[in-house]
C-alpha cells in the first residue's frame, strides 16, 4: 500500500472520526451542531467510508457503505482527501446538494475546533481544560489511526501478522479506556475496555500518552521507567509499541 492511502486512512479513521469525541467533549461544538439531524459519508477510494451522524448536539462515528446517508462526499484518489484535509481542494458531492450548506457552516465550526486541540498551543498549556481536551482527542486519533497503519502500511501488516489473535486493552489514567482487536492479522481498534484482554497497557496520565503517542517519548522507556504498566501477553504489546512507532510518519 503507498504511504498516501496510509496517511488518507489515518487521517479520515482517526482524525475527522474524531469530531465524534470533540462534540463529547467541547461544548462550541456541541452549540454548533444544535438540533441538526443528519448523517454525512465521506467515501476515499481504497478506504472504508466514513459515516458521521449528527443529533441533538452529539456525533456517532461509524464505519460502511450501507444504509442512509443525507451529505454524500467522494474523493478521486487519497491525496484528494489529503488535500480537502489541508484545505487546498473540495470533495465531490453525489448527495445532499441540498444540505451542503451543513458543511460550509456547522461542519467547519468542528474542523475549526478539532484543528484547536489536535494541532496544540504550548501558548495554552496552562488551561487544564483544553490541555485534557487535547491529548485525549490525540489519543483517540492516534490508536484509532494505529490500526490504519496495521492494516494498511507494508511494515505495519508485517508486524500485525506476528500478532496473536486476541485484544490488548490501552487505558490512559483520567482519560480514554480502549482496546485493540486482532484477529488474523487485521486489526480493530473499539472504545472502552475488553471483556476478555490477553494483554493491558496503562498509562500513568494522559500528559505521557501523548508524549509516546507524538513521538516525543519512547514508550520501551516508560515501561523501564514504570511509567508506562503492562500486563499479559508481553509479546502482543512489544508488537503494539512497534506499530506506536511507525505513527507519528503518518499522524503529522
């Protein structure tokens, strides 16, 4: 797979499925949406579409190419999207030309916003608040954009394949719990803890996910530091913290 449709996944899986969380967390957000009632699909060549459904306030991100969409968006190629991403090209609307206003009004309030906490302002690091808005939005756009790189990248699917089949649970303290499923050498990333996890990987605190998650921390020394707990299947999280460190390539 080239780099460019790896990029283009991490970038529609993990970071525009993160608006999901922005309007969880952030109330302009929440206020921008209002009592809009819509889904929107954003459809990149090569990737799984991207569903968001907007509703009283709230966001539910879903993956597929079934069922109702109101705003239908389809890119040409990946850099496409990448390039809607930058804000230098327009996706193709196939449905809901009637609604697209959504998107040049509401929607760009959340890219807005989104943009204020992933691209982070040391200048407002003081401000707890939007500092814990941030890395958890990071986290969440980094492990869900982790299994892009699983499946996607030649080195990821290599290291995926060593992966037993099993989940592994990431909990970052006072902030996201999730786990990451394998099964034959596809990976899933889901919120909220695994019923059954074959391994645990804990983070002391949210300021350390984001260092590892940003490249700025090696997480093989967190956990010879202790900052960084694991439990289980030592061998699923050595494979996991190789995935961590072909990230940030693709997360930038």
């Amino acid at each position: 797979m080239s780099d460019t449709l790896v990029r283009a996944g991490v970038s529609l899986h993990g970071v525009l499925r993160d608006i999901e969380d922005l309007c969880h967390l952030d109330e302009p957000a929440r206020q921008a949406i209002g009592q809009k009632k819509l889904i929107v699909r954003f459809d990149v060549p090569g990737l799984t579409p991207l569903n968001l459904r907007f509703f009283k306030g709230r966001c539910h991100a879903f993956s597929g190419s079934q069922g109702h969409r109101d705003i239908h968006l389809r890119f040409v190629s990946p850099q496409h999207f990448l390039d809607m991403m930058d804000g230098t090209k327009n996706p193709i609307p196939v449905r809901g030309l009637s609604k697209l206003s959504f998107m040049t009004k509401e929607f760009s309030v959340l890219a807005d916003r989104l943009s204020h906490y992933l691209r982070y302002d040391p200048a407002l690091a003081a401000d707890e608040g939007y500092r814990s808005n941030s890395t958890i939005l990071s986290a969440y756009a980094a492990f869900y954009g982790l299994a892009q790189v699983a499946n996607l990248s030649e080195l990821g699917q290599v290291i995926s394949r060593q992966i037993e089949d099993g989940d592994v649970d990431i909990e970052v303290k006072g902030g996201p719990c999730l786990h990451m499923q394998f099964r034959k050498g596809h990976c899933t990333t889901r919120k909220g803890l695994s019923a059954k996890p074959k391994a645990r990987m804990i983070f002391k605190d949210i300021d350390l996910a984001g260092q590892i998650l940003m490249g700025e921390r090696d997480s093989f020394a967190a956990i010879g530091g202790g900052e960084l707990a694991i439990w289980g299947r030592v061998p699923m999280i050595d494979q996991i913290n190789k995935l961590l460190g072909l990230l940030p390539a693709y997360l930038s």
